[in-house]
C-alpha cells in the first residue's frame, strides 16, 4: 500500500484542489510535446481481504478467481505496448503497488517482470520496489522476485501489536510481519516498512514499541502515516454508529513525534513528511512524485503524470483528471516541495515570483507562524509546519487561485 499518497502517487489533497480549480481538456499531451515518463507505476488492484480504514482502488478476491490471470494478461500487453510507444525508454524507477502486488502469487508476478525486463532497461541502477503483505511474502517468492530485478520491497506492516492489527481488519499477526521482514532480508538490502499510528485503542507506547520492533528487525526505511477515516469505509460507517471512538488531533502529533523521536536518535534521517531512511535507501521513485517528474501508470485506476513548457496533467484511465497551467503548476511543485525535508531551494522560488509575485510575501507569512524556516539558501518546513501540513500546503496552493 502506497498510503501517504493516492494510488499512483499524487496526494488526494494535491488531486481534489487541483479538480476544483481548472477547466480540464479532454485528452493528455501529445508524445512530441511532453517530456519522457521518469517513472512507472503498475497498479495491482486486488487483496486478500479489504482492510477496515482502506479507500483504495482494490476488491477481494479469491486467490482462485481467473481475474488475476485476466488481469497479469491485460499488465503484461500494457507493457508492451508502453515499451513500443517509446515510453518506457527513460523510466529510473519501477514501483508495483496496490492492492497488495504478491497476492497476485509468484507465477504472476513472474509474467510481469519478465514482460518489463524485455521492455526496458531493468539494470541495478533502476530503482524497482514491489509492496508485500506479511501473509503472501513467501521464500520462494522472494529469491525470484530479486533474480527478476526487484531490488526494493516494502511491506505493509502497519503495527507490530496483534489487537491493533485485528482493530485494522488486517489478516496478518505481528509475528507473521517479523517474519515476512526475515525473509525478505535472505536477498534484500533495501526492506521498507509501513506503520500507522492514531488508530482507536492504540496508545503511543503500543506505537513506540512498533517503531523499536522495526529497528530492530534492520529494515532501512520506514513511512509512517496518522489513519485517516475515509468516506465510505467500515471505519467511516462505525464511527458514525458511534462504535469506533475518535482520536484527539493531539494523540496523532504526540504519536508522530514519537516516531521521529525513535527514528531520528537510531540513525534514521526523515525525508519526508511520512518518510523516514537510513542513508541511501530514499525510496526514489515517491521522490520523483514530489519532484515532478512525469510518471506513466498501469493497470485500472493508476493515474499517469504528464508534462510540457505549457501545462501538467494527470490522467486515469485513460481521462484526463486535472490539468495545470505552468501558474498552477509552479503553485503545486512549491506545496510539493515542502513535502521534503530539502524543502523549496532560492533558485526555485526566484524563477517562481516570475509567475506568483505573492510567493515572497507568502514564505515571509509562513516563516512568522513558525512552519517554515530559511536554511542558507532553502526554505524548509519545521516539524511545526509538517504536523500543520494542511495550513503550509493550502497556503502555498493558493498562490495560483
Ligand atoms: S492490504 Fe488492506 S489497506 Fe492495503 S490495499 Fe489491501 S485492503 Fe487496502
């Protein structure tokens, strides 16, 4: 599960401010006017079983069912198809998202790769992570899943603490997720975790002790995300039965803290908002979302970014969702921007007033609330300004109104 972002990458905040405020052509940019995709992200839109907090694009089914060979086939010819249309051919980083990818079962996922490593240039220095639950990881899995090129993995954890987990509706136990991280570790270096916090019932010391199992266990990248109750989910629905009690906007923070806390004094470096490395193992292509770079994604309800000189914009299933003029745009690459802990550069805010005169006087107001600061020649977000996330990010949108 890729959460902190929407499944191809882009915010749900980002894509519905975006939705409101633009007129949205009917089709994306010609290929001789856009520059080449970066980065490619396959969606895989099945799992075992729906989670109880999960808005994504996926359904459950059974592990039996002929849609997931429908569904390999229609993967695999996209492929293909996006390798003989040219635009697979400067892509820096693979990511197999979902859904949970391994529930497609080894056979599958084999078709897969074998289909992208004839279609591109699958080397080393291609960054390619593939998500995993703890309940379809398996040893074999994972030796063939390196030799076939994946060299990143990142499991959805989400907490090391079994009454939290059945609180989640995941089908996983806590020892089942130190397990599958053991197992990935037998060809991977670079294992990810994710793990949530301000889940009902869930104290931060049950949450410290996840973020310590996860250090403990050597993995190299954790992305920690507060739950959020979308609309429509069993947790959306018991919440208003008034069976699901609510967690204070404090507990989140304090559990936030905590991670960084934990995270930062074992050797860990936060990147960005959510995300947290140890030297070298950035997860490279949810950079590249961040940094806007153009990105092609695969498979029903993967959203693909597009970009020229004149506009940004961002397709699903094959329509056109929003579309940014270079105002817009530049608006949103700040917002991005202060998603990392590199924040927003001089450079780039000088080239910036060009378009959005009011950046300067916009940074100055933020600096005063105390959510950003100027670090010799960037402006980076505090820990205030990521905790408030809504107000820094809002602010900097709406200097394109
Ligand atoms: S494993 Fe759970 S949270 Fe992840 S995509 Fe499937 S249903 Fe959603």
């Amino acid at each position: 599960m890729n959460d902190a972002v929407d499944i191809s990458g882009a915010s749900t905040d980002t894509l519905s401010m975006v939705d409101s405020a633009n007129s949205v052509p009917s089709e994306g940019l010609s290929a001789s006017e856009r520059a080449p995709y970066g980065a490619l992200y396959i969606h895989v839109p099945f799992c075992h079983k729906r989670c109880s907090y999960c808005d994504f694009a996926t359904e459950a089914v059974p592990s039996t069912s002929s849609r997931l060979d429908t569904y390999t086939d229609l993967i695999v010819r996209s492929i293909h198809h996006a390798s003989q249309s040219g635009d697979l051919s400067h892509i820096q980083t693979v990511y197999l998202g979902g859904g949970t990818p391994t529930y497609l079962g080894l056979r599958r996922l084999t078709s897969i790769l074998y289909m992208l490593s004839l279609s591109m240039r699958l080397e080393p220095d291609v960054e390619c992570s593939m998500e995993a639950n703890p309940d379809s990881l398996t040893e074999p899995m994972v030796k063939d899943l390196w030799a076939l090129g994946v060299n990143r993995i990142s499991i959805g954890v989400q907490s090391f603490d079994d009454e939290v987990l059945q609180t989640l509706g995941r089908v996983h136990t806590a020892q089942q997720a130190s397990d599958a991280i053991a197992c990935a570790h037998t060809r991977f270096k670079n294992v990810s975790v994710d793990l949530m916090c301000g889940i009902p019932g869930q104290t931060t010391e049950s949450f410290r002790s996840s973020v310590r199992r996860a250090i403990a266990l050597g993995v190299t990248h954790v992305s920690v995300y507060p739950l959020t109750i979308e609309e429509g989910t069993p947790f959306d629905r018991m919440q208003q039965r008034g069976e699901l009690a609510a967690v204070s906007d404090d507990l989140q923070a304090e559990q936030m803290v905590c991670a960084c806390q934990e995270l930062e004094s074992a050797g860990f470096h936060r990147y960005e908002v959510a995300s947290y490395a140890r030297d070298g193992y950035e997860c490279r292509h949810n950079c590249a979302y961040w940094t806007g770079i153009p990105y092609l994604g695969l498979g029903p309800s993967a959203v693909s970014m597009q970009q020229s000189d004149r506009r940004r914009v961002r397709l699903k299933d094959g329509v056109v969702v929003d579309s940014l003029d270079n105002r817009e745009r530049c608006a949103e690459d700040l917002m991005l921007g202060m998603r990392m802990s590199g924040g927003v550069t001089d450079t780039m805010v000088g080239r910036a007033q060009i378009l959005l005169p009011d950046v300067t006087h916009a940074l100055a107001d933020l600096q005063s609330q105390g959510l950003i600061t100027h670090n010799g020649s960037c402006w980076c977000p505090t820990d205030r300004g990521w905790l408030c996330g809504n107000e820094l990010y809002g602010a900097l949108y709406n200097l394109a109104p």
